[in-house]
C-alpha cells in the first residue's frame, strides 16, 4: 500500500473515514457488520483510522475503541474535538480551552488508548481566538495525551496563525471532483508548511460512486438531506447526470467510479491522503485498489472539465453550516 506522511507518522495513502459507521449516510450498519469493517479494513492495509467525538455522540469513538484497542500498535488514530460540549453528548461549537481538555479526556477513555495520534479542532469555534484553541492543544501534547494536531475545516490564513502557535500536522477538509474549494489556497499552504491535507468525502458524499440515484433511497436522518446539493431536486438531477458521465470515464478506464473519484484526488499533491468511508466490507479493497490507479493526462482533463466549480449545481451546505466552516470561497 503506497504510504503518505501525517507529521512523524507513515500511513495508508487512503484511511478509512469512520462516521458513517455510526451516523450521517443512510442507516448505521449492525455492530456485527461494523465492526467486520473496522477490523477487514485493517486486515486489507488501512493504516489510518479516523472518528471523532461528535460522530454518533460518542458511539464512533467508542466502537473504534472497542473493537481497534486490540490492534493500537498497527495503526495511526485520528479524532476531533469541538463540535461538543465538554461531555461530548450534546452537539453545539465549543472550542474553549477547558472544553478541549475535557472532552480530550472522555475521548481517551471511548478509545481505549494511553494517547491520540492526531487530534483535530473539528471546527474553530469564531467566539475563540484560534491561538487559545491551538494553545490548549499544544499543552495536551506536552502532557502526553495527544501526539500530533490538526485541523478541520479552516482556511489557509486561520492555518498560518495556529501553525505559529504550534506545528499543525493535518488539515482536513472536504475535497473531491465536486468541491474544489481548497485549490484556492489550503493546498499550497499546506505544501508550503508541510502539513499534511486529509481530504474527506472524496466521492462526492456518494454521488460520484455510482449508487445514489434517488434521495427517496435515503432514510429521513441522511446527512445530505440538509444540503443544497442534494435536498433540491434540480440539483440532484443535473448533479446525477454529471455523475452518469463520470461513470462512463470510468468504464472506459476500467475502474469503478469511486475508484476513480478517489485516485484524482490523490493525484492533486503528494501530500493529500483521502479517507473514503464505508459500511460495506465489500467496498474496502476497491477503495483501497484506487491509490494504485495511474490517470492519464487527457483522462484527467477529460474529468476535470466535466465536473468542477461551473458545472456542479449548489452549495455544499446550507447556510447555518457554512456559516460555522472557515473555509475560502471559489469566486464565482
């Protein structure tokens, strides 16, 4: 499996996104067919593994823990914190210092784990300077409970300011075909610093895989009910048909779109990891097959011209949410 850097650490190109084990895309799968993911990913060459404290409510973190703590030495741990209060049970942004230690102490006991790998602010709460955030990060790191911090959701000038405060080792956001806002500057920055940029949602929050073909497929809980891309019919509709003819660039590629989706975002920078995630055991090896997938350049200029900025129809959250992200806009 091709290995990528994450500060000290060397990982699997592509890690395995853990949420939809617990919440978000359709329907969390049974505890049996969870955790045959967890440990089939590992089996197959995941080396990296990312939750969080807000993903379930502390259900993701405590499955990980679970059923992974058997196996820490064997892979690198990635959780956030920020997106709940102090106990992690109620959902609300709270980056104050005394929140992030609290709730970095409840995360050590749901993963079963002496220290976190990588902990991300999942999102910078505005109400808190992020220097107070990274600063509270920072000395979780000297006390040993953490090894390594990220962030989540930020843009390239709120990543110049934490990384003065203390080295950042990732970055994640989300990051395929269909949004594109990093290229404005997060990519660069983090190439410039070298930190890490871990791309989630790298198919498009399903779309681009080839199996969404009707929102009525989805349970009234599905994540993508809320967005803009999905909830309006319009958009849907002219997103699926952009997505019928990125399948087709797979067919002729011979891969399967997901595959495909993923290796292109693989192919943006030798610093990009991509974290698919799945409740399908079946789907792990495909997933994991993307990073060894070479795109030709016309290929690749063939997708990128089907499915960029101008072609996709709206927004990739609906207001409330965006207005809690940080993230640079793609000028229109």
């Amino acid at each position: 499996m091709q290995q990528r850097k994450i500060g000290p650490f060397d990982v699997s190109a592509i890690g395995l996104g853990c949420m939809s084990l617990s919440h978000a895309y359709g329907s969390p799968p049974p505890r049996p067919q969870a955790e045959e993911v967890l440990l089939g990913a590992l089996d197959a060459g995941y080396t990296f593994f990312d939750t969080a404290a807000v993903y379930g409510l502390g259900h993701n973190e405590t499955l990980v823990g679970e059923v992974l703590s058997p196996h820490r030495a064997k892979f690198t741990l990635a959780s956030k914190c920020g997106i709940t209060d102090a106990t992690g049970t109620q959902r609300g942004i709270d980056g104050r210092p005394e929140t992030i230690k609290a709730l970095c102490d409840v995360s050590l006991r749901r993963l079963k784990t002496e220290v976190i790998d990588l902990y991300y602010l999942h999102r910078w709460d505005k109400k808190v300077p992020v220097e107070d955030s990274v600063g509270e990060l920072s000395r979780l790191v000297s006390e040993g409970k953490i090894k390594e911090i990220g962030l989540s959701e930020v843009s390239a000038a709120t990543l110049e300011k934490a990384h003065a405060v203390h080295p950042v080792a990732a970055l994640q956001t989300e990051y395929s075909l269909m949004t594109r806002n990093p290229e404005v500057a997060v990519l660069d920055a983090c190439a410039r610093l070298g930190v890490a940029f871990v791309a989630f949602s790298p198919v498009g929050r399903g779309i681009l895989g080839g199996m969404l073909r009707s929102m009525d497929e989805l349970p009234s809980t599905d994540l993508r009910y809320i967005m803009p891309r999905f909830n309006e019919p319009e958009n849907f509709a002219h997103n699926l048909a952009l997505a019928d003819k990125f399948a087709a660039l797979a067919r002729e590629a011979g891969v399967t779109p997901g595959q495909l989706s993923i290796a292109w975002t693989l192919t943006k920078g030798e610093h990009i990891i991509a974290i698919p995630g799945t409740a399908n055991p079946q789907h792990l090896a495909d997933n994991l097959a993307a990073a060894r997938i070479v795109i030709e350049d016309d290929l690749l200029a063939r997708m990128e011209a089907l499915i960029n900025n101008k072609t996709v129809r709206g927004p990739r959250y609906p207001p409330l949410q965006q207005s809690q992200v940080d993230t640079e806009e793609i000028a229109a």
